[in-house]
C-alpha cells in the first residue's frame, strides 16, 4: 500500500505502460499514438513527478517535456528565462541527485487549469554535495518548491518554478553552526 502523496516508481510507469495502445505496435504508422495520449494534464504531471522529477528515471524527461522547454526560474533577486531540452532537464536532475542524494518528494497541492497544472512540493534529501557555496553537511534538507506548468498537445512547453532557497540554506547553516 502507498502512502497518500508517496511515490511508486513500478506503479508510475506500469500505469503509463497500460496507456499505450495496442495499435502502437501494429507497424501502422498512422496508428501510433504517444503513451501519454489518453491522459488528463493533471495525470501526466503526477506521471512527470512520479518517474521523472522524482530522479528515478531522468532520462524519461522526453516522454513528458516538448523539445524546447521555456523554464521561468521566479526568484525575488532576479528573474531569469532559460530554455530547457529533456536532455538538458535531464542532467539537471541527476545534478540534483548529486546534492541530495536520492531524495523523496511528495506533492502536497495539485491544481489544474485548462492547460495549466499546478503543483507544490516537499523534497527530502541528504545533503551530500555542494549547493550554492556551502559544503555538504550529510544532514537532512527539507526543500518546499512549487511550479506552474504549462502543456500543449500533452507535453510540458512552459513552466515557471520558485523554490525556497533562502529556507534550504538556513538548514544548512543551522548544520553548520552546530558541528
């Protein structure tokens, strides 16, 4: 049994398995569908989260992601745009495995709205790399993010993220401060 907001990477992509249509695999290519063509946008969100964002599976960005993502980093100081690949999404996850560790996140609040979905979070990981100067305290971090993300024929094309930076790094120099 899974936790309400828990995560189960075999469930995750057994439900995305069961989505492919069976004409997929009938060499007709007028017949082929994309896995995710009988979702919702809040269920390929969950799914991005679930197999993806959760860095179980990184390389799976491409089946979520188009292959230009406009990513909205919203932080008070600055605002910045950047483009994103899945391959580039992809490195900046296993990035983050670099830093936490293998970390558990949970969605706390999902929300949808035409083709806007939503999503705020609670990530748990170790800190066992450097994050944004301060060396690692193999203590545990609490991060709270959240993200809206915007899809067109049922992949992510926009997202605008905020993450609360300032609180990570106050755990990490409480940590520092006690050692």
């Amino acid at each position: 049994m899974i936790e309400k907001g828990k995560f189960d990477t075999d469930v995750a992509i057994h439900e995305l398995n069961k989505s492919i249509d069976i004409n997929e695999f009938s060499g007709d290519p007028s017949l082929k569908k994309s896995p995710l063509s009988r979702q919702t946008n809040e269920q390929i969100i969950k799914g991005f989260f679930e197999v993806v964002r959760s860095g179980k599976k990184p390389e799976q960005a491409e089946t979520f992601m188009a292959k230009e993502v406009k990513a909205h980093q919203m932080n008070s100081e600055s605002m910045l745009i950047i483009i994103r690949s899945p391959k580039d999404y992809t490195d900046h996850i296993k990035e983050m495995l670099n830093v936490w560790g293998n970390f558990k996140i949970e969605i706390q609040e999902l929300l949808t709205q035409n083709q806007k979905v939503y999503v705020r979070w609670k990530q748990i990981g170790i800190h066992i790399g450097e994050y944004e100067g301060y060396l690692p305290t193999n203590r545990e971090v609490i991060e709270i993010g959240s993200a809206i993300y915007r899809l067109e024929e049922q992949k992510i094309v926009e997202y605008w993220i905020q993450v609360d930076r300032i609180g990570v790094i106050e755990q990490i120099k409480k940590y520092k401060e006690q050692d």
